[in-house]
C-alpha cells in the first residue's frame, strides 16, 4: 500500500515524539533527585552506591 502522507504530518509527528522525550526525561530525573532526597534524609547515601562518596 502507498503511504501518502504530507511533510507537515511527518514534521508533526515527529515534533510530538520529541516533546514527549522530552517530557519523559524531566520526569524521570525529577523522580530520581527525589528519591536521591528521601534516602540522604533517611540517613543513606547519595553519589557513587560502591564507594559511597
């Protein structure tokens, strides 16, 4: 089947993805410094798990 689809649904398409990408990554870094928080406040350790620096 041919796909007939025109530029600017393609550029659309795309620039949908990539805010979702980005959307995704801020989120899970901003889940991840949150659970960073909680364990320093909870007395663990924040930075490298071996050697705990």
């Amino acid at each position: 089947m041919i796909n007939n689809n025109s530029p600017l649904e393609t550029l659309a398409a795309f620039a949908i993805v990539f805010v979702a990408g980005v959307v995704s990554t801020a989120g899970l870094g901003a889940y991840i410094s949150g659970l960073r928080r909680k364990a320093t406040a909870q007395g663990g350790t924040s930075g490298d798990p071996v050697s705990g620096r």
